[in-house]
C-alpha cells in the first residue's frame, strides 16, 4: 500500500476517533463511521462470493469488533467486517480498510 493511501487512512482513523477515550469508544466511532459509509444494501464479498451488507453491528459481545450483517439468497449472515472486500469506490471500504489498520491487519 503507497504512503499516500497510509497516511489517508491515518487521517480517516484519526478524524473518527476524535475525542474517544480507550478502545471501546474508539470502536463505538468506527462504528458510527460505518453506519454513516452504509449504502443498504452495500455490495461486498467474502471469500469471493457476492453478498449485500445491510447492517454494522458490534453483536453481543464488543470483543468480536465490528460485525457486518450480510444477506445472500434470502438467508442471513453475521461475518467479520475486516473479512469483507468492498468495491474500489465505495466509502464503507474506505471505512473498513482504516478499520482494518486500526486493528493492525496486515491486509
């Protein structure tokens, strides 16, 4: 990844956990961050099969991160939203690749 594309990602990760203090209000941002990116239904895939992301959610329990809610024929699933890859321009891939660097992966 270019140092220019790092360093909007640093911008991104800063300008949504502004004023957050501790991890738990620094994912209750990116969380609200990919709320406000959402376009219901969003296109995505995992592991190359096509999905339509309709909700981000942190689920029961905070410690799994963020959870994207995805729909394929009809059925529901919960999956990883680092797991998840995004078309080029969309804005919830933008969010999720600075989710993806706040969390550390090497992705």
């Amino acid at each position: 990844m270019s140092k220019t594309r790092l360093d909007e990602l640093d911008q991104l990760i800063a300008e949504v956990t502004i004023d957050a203090c501790g991890d738990d209000e620094q994912l209750t941002g990116f969380l609200a961050g990919a709320e406000d990116a959402l376009q219901a239904p969003e296109p995505a895939a995992i592991v190359g099969v096509p999905v339509a992301v309709v909700k981000i959610d942190t689920g029961h329990d905070v410690r799994r991160g963020l959870i994207a809610v995805c729909e394929r024929d009809g059925t529901r699933y919960e999956a990883s939203l680092v797991d998840l890859v995004f078309p080029v321009d969309s804005e919830l891939g933008r969010v999720t690749a600075a989710y993806r660097r706040w969390l550390g992966c090497g992705r």
